[in-house]
C-alpha cells in the first residue's frame, strides 16, 4: 500500500546538522549563538580549544587578537597548529585551522598584541558580545577588565598551566529565564484551585467511584478529594507541616479496600497520588528568589535602558500584586489515567498559563509604551516563555576583575583554615602572574632555575597573603608543584579547560542555564574542583 | 626522523618538563627521566574504542600528549548530525568509516603519529588483539559495547593460586557524556570496581508500558511509541524493519503518531521528537565531550607515566548550574558477575514448579544481569543439551517451548551448570543452580 503524500516538515540541512544541541537550547537558543560575535585574546591550545567548542556548534563570528609567532612548543599543544606554520602568525593559522571546522562560522585576525590593540584601537572590545582572554599578563588582564566592565561586555578569563586551571567570569549583570534546572515539582495548586479548575476538580467523588473508575482516575483528583477531607477535618487549615502530609497520606492509604484475602493493593494512581504529596504541597507563596528580583531597583525603576527581562519583571510583579498569585507553569506531570481525564486536566492548567501570560504581555506593552520604546521591544513569545518560568528566573551580578586586584582585597582567611583548600591554587596562580610580570618568564621555565624559583615564587606569594591580611601558611609542596611545570601547557588539561570554558560562553550568549559565579579551579592532580565567588 | 629523537623535539618541552623533573604529587614509583617520553612515544599502545564524539577528542588528545601508536575501532560512518561535535569530519566525509577518516586526519595533523584505524565491530576481533594494549579507552554511547570490552578485559586476567598476575592487568579507562552532564572512571580490571560491579549507575532505558500507549495515551511519546511498535509492523508500510535514519520511515511515524495525536487530543507531537523517540537520540554537544575527553586522556597519561597518581575511580561531572564536579571510589562487588572469582548461584525453591522461563526473566530484568537476549545451555552427563538459544530465529523457535517446561522436566538438578552467552559479554557465564532443601515450603 502506497503512504499517502508525506506532510512531514522538510528538515533544514542546519536543524540536521545541530539536531543534538538543539534537543539543549532550542532554536532560539541557536539563533542567539549564530548572531554573537566573540573575540579570542591569544591563541594558545587553550584558546584555540574554547574556539572549536563554539565554532563547532555554530557561534556567528569570532576574531583571534594574538601577536605571537608560532614556536615549536606551540605546536606540541595546540591542535590548530601543524610544523609547517613555525615562525607564521598564530592568529592567522589558527584562524585558517578553525574555519575549516564549520563552513557557517565566520572568523577573522588581528596579528596584533592585545596591549597595541587596547592602546590604539578605541573601543575594538566593545563590538564583541564577549571576550575571552588566555595567558594574558596582569597588567593586560587589568585594563582589559575595566575597560570591558565599563563597556559591559562580558569577558572570560582562563589560565592553564601543568595540571591546574583556572576560570573566571566577568559579567555586570547577566539574567536567565531557562535554567533548565536537573528536577523541579510539579505545579498543580492543589490547595488553592483557580475557579475553572476547583469547578473541574469537585465534579469527581472519589469515594463514590466503581472500580473501574476508580482505577482511571487521576492522581490529582485523588489528592485533590483527600486535602478537601483534609481541610474538612481541620476546620478548613491548609495543609502545611509534615503530620499533616502523613494525615493526607494516611487517608489516601484507608482508602482502599482489602480484596477477598484481606490484601490491600494500591493501584498505580493512588500510589501516585501519595507520591505527590511531598511534592505538590509546597505553600503557594512567592519564591524567595523571586521576590528578590521583583523588588531589585532594576525592576522597580525601569527607565529606558531597561532590558526586556525587566520589563517583564515589572509586568509580573503588577500582575501578582493585582492577582496575588504567580503564573502557573502550565503543564502537568505525567500519571496513570485514562486519555479523556489527563487531557482535560492538562487543558485547563495550559488555558490558565495562557491567560495569564496574556495578562502580563499586555501590562508588558502598557509599560512599554509609558516608556516611550519601540512596540515590539517584547514579544508575545518572549512573555510566555518567561512566565512559564517565573518561579526559576535568576539574576547574577558580577563583580570586577581589576578590582579584585587592585581595590578590594579578597577575603580569602575562611577558605585558607582548609589545608586541602583549592582557594590556594587561585592563591598560587596571583602570585604567578605577578612573578611573570616581574621577571618576565614563568617560574621553572628553566630547569637550573627551578629551585631558586621557588624560592622567588614564595617570597611574592607571602607579600600578597600580607597585603590581603591572611595570616594562613601556603605549603611549599604546591609552590613547588607550579615551579615544576614551567610554564608548560598540558593539551589534555586545556581541553578539559576549553570544552568547560565554551560552555559558560554558549551560557552567557543564549541566555540559558546558570553560569558560573564567578571562579572555578580545577587540579587535575586529584581530579578535583571548586567555585568561588570572588 | 627517528622516534627517538623525536622526543628530543622542542615541540614536546611541555611535557618534558613534567616527565623528567621530580614534583611532590607524582605516584610513588615516579622517576623522572627522558625514557618516560621516549616509552610513549615508541612503546605503549592504546587502544580508542569508539571513534565519535567521545572517540575524536580523546585522540586528539592522547597525540598531543606524546602517544604515538594508537590503535581507534569504530563500525559507524560519519552522519550530518555528527558535525556539530566530531571535529575530526567534514562534510565530504559524510558515509565514510569515522576510524578511518580520523585516523587519517590525525596523522596528517601532527606529524610522526602513527594511528591505525579499525572499520570493524568490536566483537570482531578476540583476546590476541586486546592483549596487544597497555591501556584501553573507551568513548561509547552504548553500554553493551561497553560491557562487552570491560569482559573481554577482565578475561585478560591471569590468576595463579587465586592469586592476580599484575602483569595481565590493562587499564580500561571510560568516559560517557549526556547533554551538559558526563562521567569518567578508571578501571583496573580485577583491581578495582568494573563496569559489571556498578551496572545500577546506568538508569534502565525508559519504556512505556503496552497497555497505556495502546489504551490510554497521553503523551505525545505514547503516541509516537503505538505508531512504532504496533502500527509500523501491522501496516509495514515499506515492506522492511524500521530504519531511524531513512527519512521517508521517520515521516510515516510522525504522520500517524499526528494523526494518533489528534484523535486523543494530544499536543506536542513535532517531528524532532519523532525523531528523539524513534532513533532513541541522547542530547550531545561539543563542550561536555570535550570536557570529558580531557579528562579520560589526563588519566591515561597519568597510567602510563605514572607522574601523577591516577583517579580512584569515578568522577561525575555537570554544568548545568555553573561548573560542578565529584569525584568518589566506586566499590568493587564482591560477588561480581564478570570481575570476582565467586561462582554466580541462582536459588531455586521448587524444581518441580520453577520454569526456565523465570531464571530468563531474572537474567534480563534483575539490576544484577540485565542481560539483553541471553542464550541458555547446560551438560547433563557430559553431554551439552540446549536449554533456550536465541541467536538464529530457526533455533529460538525450536527451543522456545523449552522456556513453560519446569527445571525438574528439563533434568536439571541441584548444581548443575546453566552456561550463559549473552551481547553483553564476549565470554561464557556459569551460573549455578542451587536447590533449597525439600523441606522449605513456598508460601
């Protein structure tokens, strides 16, 4: 038998190509990658290895800033590199290696160090959605970070040597709708139905069920049915502390009958229904976290410059004033029930997300309009998917590299009482940074000079414990330890580096999942790591 | 230019610095020396078992960590879909072997690296070709093949009066990735926990019960399921299997499971997710590949230069929310299927009522086997007797019966032997019946 004419949706080449990464982001994920533009400062492995995990899944454009030439140690660990480009320049050859990777990425060079260009290149930085920085000396990070902090363009900070590495981001203010977060509950407002739905959910006795209903019935119903009971009980109190869940749980249980050999057997629904119970029970008031951000300055004072994300926090917090409650996500978790039940529940959570998005779309555009910006500053999809996640939005405020290193001292004291902290390898690796700034080379990048390197090394480290008024010891063994490495690049420590690193920048451009706040050390020693808000 | 000398290389001063300079952390064995680099470099093989997303980087990697003679299998061509992570193929490359092209790729990339491809199933070749490795990794998407290599190398194994021969031991170092989520662990077989000992780590497949996708829908999953396994074989609309990757099959799928849909009211059918159902598509992306990747290359480094002390033994890493990673010893199982020396028993209470049937049931569904389609025989007075073989469709057929016959009918008795062959494995499994004493009833 012939199939009939195929309706299928024709499948672009680049919906085949991302298929894998847009099960992650979506498409409107894809989209916001494919129109940044981000720029590498040097190209060393460890740059070159961030590189390839956006040019791979699609970022639009990237430009390489590296004056260095290609030396032979370059080539033992960059991938971009191959022994005939000695002596040419990095940023032009790694540039070439990399396009070659995805024909729809555009990519560019600057045969240029980054203090020439910073110095004779106004605002160059600032055309970029984010930059990325290796092996950049401090007096380079430093400028670079307020220059950038001013800009507001975010920038990522990344440094491999030997077996550690270190990653630091810098962003003013970064706000996420998707977090996608590993589990959430479910939210059914149970205790507290909208009229459609408490009108839907009293149509059903579950007591005066056969058995065959019964058995169909959804779980929401049942709990539904029994917090009633429960309300009825208790002089019409909610259900809040954990007796009282176990009460609700209690007569979920009673409520089945003992077959002929006295057994009592839960059927899949019940069982579920007292499952949901921890779950579906939280208290209705407004997350923590979210009363936070409706009450930020950025969301109460919204002036011109105000990003559509506020906007949208101002438009929620008008309509949770007005109806004292936030949207509802809309959907339903999957439960044993017959078709015609599930779906007609599902209907009336999806109806209400809508309305309500609705509600807010339209005190969105008000606001808008007050503020004199463009109509379609926010779209209707935008406010929708936003209230679909209210109860998950987040917002992260970063803090200032330069003023890590010239203003506020960190305090470190608490993590340092733990000898096995890794808050000693960020320790080591300002101390580093200053050696190469002093002396001009890594410490232990000869082998005769190791010793007495170490020697150095330590003398610059205990200055900056003193200056940040820790009183804490380094043990000389990790001194040692980074002395040993020379200044050497392990490829396998950059890539482990450069896959992490990419992922904070497809998280910073799409504006999905949370990043990383703010410094992250990995010691691939022991296979261990830790953040740090610094 | 020689091997030898090409260790003398500036280009490889990186490493030379953490091979030939003694540090505080390195493994209690380490002495630095420029033979390390030259061992490398000239004597230790490694093996790449998968030649995908997991497969491309740790190549890259371990040549750039000095390796020379590597050895990557892989049975699959290059897709449109792999592009967006295999960095290893290009578009041209699309149905050629992915060994071979990365092979190829890498050779010309780093000069002096011989890598050897092999377009072939890893069950093609037997233990004389595993022996040949100092280490083994594994990139895979697929926890069959991954069981099958971890048997294959504890078979490796020589013991001597119960004692293990050190020098049988090959490393097996693994890595898995899932969307923004991996893992990466090392195995020394016999040594420490092995895939076997912590088969519960891997979650069973989501399956949806026949009964609500025939009758009560209400996913757009269920719906997409009905269509794929009733309605494709009753309908067999192209007069063959299946096939995920042949787009006209996936449109007929994603018709009816709309159609399906639209008759119980159900939203959310779109063709991605007919494609996500059929093809039983896992999430990928370049960044957590290459994470992981890193990571299975650091520690085989570690293995074979011990200048560092090598993971012990699992490391779960996730980014999801910022970057987190966890890194714990997983516990070798005393009585492991594949990994201890303890025979396996199976107890049985009641011969006279037991079916072959439900020691089936127990090999393919307990967390403990998870067997995929074993094949069952035993010796009954030396002689082998077929008990349930199910790898040719003429055999299944003529010993399926077998499987409603009783343990007592089929003469089986109390420690007899039920030897076992299974996907899972490359070897065959014992396992031994143990009858209760007759006095113990059932209840």
């Amino acid at each position: 038998m012939a199939s009939p004419a195929p309706k299928s949706p024709e499948q672009s080449e680049k919906s085949k190509k991302y298929d894998r990464q847009l099960r992650l982001w979506g498409d409107h994920g894809q989209m916001l990658l494919e129109n940044a533009k981000v720029c590498l400062i040097n190209a060393t492995a460890l740059g070159t290895e961030i590189l390839k995990s956006l040019v791979l899944p699609g970022i639009g454009a990237f430009t390489i800033v590296d004056g260095e030439k290609v030396s032979e140690e370059d080539i033992g660990s960059n991938f971009f590199l191959d022994s005939d480009s000695v002596g040419m320049s990095r940023a032009q050859v790694t540039t070439n290696s990399l396009l070659e990777l995805n024909l729809d990425v555009r990519g560019d060079c600057i045969d240029e160090t980054p203090e020439h260009v910073l110095s004779h290149t106004q605002n160059f930085f600032n055309n970029f959605d984010l930059v990325i920085g290796t092996a950049l000396p401090e007096k380079v990070l430093i400028l670079l970070s307020k220059h950038l902090w001013e800009a507001n363009v975010p920038l990522i900070v990344c440094r491999s040597i030997g077996f550690l590495g270190y990653i630091r981001l810098q962003v003013k203010e970064h706000t996420v709708i998707e977090a996608h977060p590993d589990s959430e509950n479910p939210d059914l407002r149970l205790t507290n139905p909208w009229p459609e739905l408490k009108e839907h959910l009293d149509k059903v006795d579950i007591s005066k069920l056969d058995s065959k209903e019964r058995s169909h019935v959804p779980a929401l119903n049942i709990l539904y049915y029994f917090i009633k009971k429960f309300q009825e009980e208790n002089d019409g109190a909610q259900p809040v502390s954990r007796n009282d869940k176990n009460r609700i749980r209690e007569m979920i249980k009673n409520s089945v009958e003992y077959d002929e050999n006295g057994i009592q057997i839960l059927e899949e629904n019940f069982e579920e229904a007292i499952h949901f119970v921890n779950t579906c029970l939280s208290s209705q008031t407004i997350p923590k976290q979210l009363k936070t951000l409706l009450e930020d300055d950025a969301c109460t004072n919204l002036t011109q410059n105000s990003s559509p994300f506020w906007i949208m926090c101002a438009a929620l917090r008008e309509m949770i004033q007005s109806d004292e409650t936030i949207p509802v996500k809309g959907s339903i978790p999957d439960m044993a029930s017959d078709s015609e039940s599930y779906i007609a529940l599902q209907q009336i959570y999806h109806r209400k997300a809508l309305a309500q998005a609705e509600n807010v779309y339209r005190r969105a555009c008000q606001i808008v309009r007050n503020l004199g910006l463009p109509q379609d500053t926010v779209s209707e999809q935008e406010v929708k998917l936003f209230c679909k996640h209210s109860s998950e939005l987040h917002i992260m405020r970063g803090s200032c590299i330069a003023d890590e290193y010239e203003k506020n001292s960190p305090d470190l004291s608490s993590y340092l009482e733990d000898p096995d902290s890794l808050m000693f390898y960020y320790v080591i690796l300002r101390g580093l940074e200053r050696f190469i700034g002093e002396f001009n080379t890594y410490p232990g990048q000869f082998d005769d000079q190791v010793e007495p390197d170490v020697l150095k090394l330590k003398i610059i480290i205990g200055k900056l414990l003193s200056e940040w008024g820790c009183t804490q010891v380094l043990r000389d063994e990790r001194v040692h330890e980074v002395c040993r490495y020379g200044g050497a690049e392990l490829h396998s420590i950059s890539a482990i580096l450069g896959g992490a690193a990419a992922h904070e920048a497809i998280k910073l451009i799409t504006h999905q999942y949370k990043p990383l706040n703010n410094t992250f050390i990995y010691d691939a020693i022991t296979s261990n790591s830790a953040t740090y808000t610094l | 230019m020689g091997d030898c000398q090409d260790s003398g290389q500036k280009r490889w001063d990186h490493l030379r610095k953490v091979l030939e300079r003694p540090g505080p952390f390195c493994h209690p064995d380490f002495e630095p020396s420029s033979d390390i680099l030259d061992f490398i470099m000239t004597a230790c093989k490694v093996l790449v078992v998968g030649a995908g997303g997991l497969g491309c980087e740790v190549l890259k990697n371990l040549v750039l960590m000095g390796f020379k003679q590597i050895h990557i299998i892989d049975m699959d061509t290059v897709e449109l879909s792999n592009l967006n992570r295999q960095f290893l193929f290009r578009r041209k490359d699309i149905g050629c072997s992915k060994a071979e092209v990365a092979a190829d790729f890498i050779n010309k990339r780093v000069s002096g690296c011989h890598v050897t491809p092999h377009f072939r199933m890893i069950q093609d070749y037997d233990d004389l070709f595993y022996r040949e490795f100092h280490i083994v990794v594994c990139g895979l998407d697929s926890i069959v093949a991954r069981r099958w290599v971890n048997g294959m190398l504890v078979s490796l194994l020589n013991y001597e009066d119960g004692v293990l021969d050190q020098t049988s031991v090959i490393p097996m170092v693994d890595g898995g990735t899932e969307g923004f989520k991996g893992n990466a662990r090392v195995i020394l077989p016999g040594m420490s926990a092995c895939v076997e000992c912590t088969l519960d780590l891997y979650p069973p497949q989501i399956t949806y019960p026949l009964c609500t996708i025939a009758n009560t829908p209400r996913l757009p999953e269920h719906c997409i399921e009905y269509v794929k396994v009733v309605q494709w074989p009753k309908e067999n609309p192209f007069r063959t299997l299946l096939d995920g990757d042949e787009p006209q099959h996936v449109s007929w799928i994603y018709e009816k499971s709309l159609e399906r849909a639209a008759q119980f009211n159900i939203p959310g059918v779109t063709y991605r997710l007919v494609q996500g159902v059929v093809k039983n598509i896992i999430p990928a992306v370049a960044s957590t590949n290459a994470v992981i990747a890193g990571i299975c290359a650091t520690e085989v480094f570690k293995i074979a230069t011990s200048c560092c002390v090598p993971l012990n033994n699992y490391l779960v890493f996730n980014d999801v929310d910022g970057i987190y990673t966890y890194t714990y010893e997983a516990e070798k199982k005393e009585n492991c299927l594949v990994c201890s020396l303890i025979p396996q028993t199976i107890t049985v209470k009641d011969p006279t009522k037991m079916k072959l049937k439900e020691i089936y049931t127990l090999l393919t569904d307990s967390a403990q086997y998870r067997m995929k389609r074993p094949g069952l025989t035993t010796n009954i007075n030396g002689k082998s007797k077929t008990l349930y073989l199910t790898a040719l469709r003429c055999l299944e057929e003529k010993t399926r019966p077998n499987l409603s016959k009783t343990l007592e009918e089929l003469g089986l008795s109390d420690g007899s032997e039920i030897l076992v062959v299974d996907d899972t494995s490359p070897n065959t499994m014992i396992i031994r019946l143990k009858y209760l004493s007759g006095d113990v009833e059932m209840n």
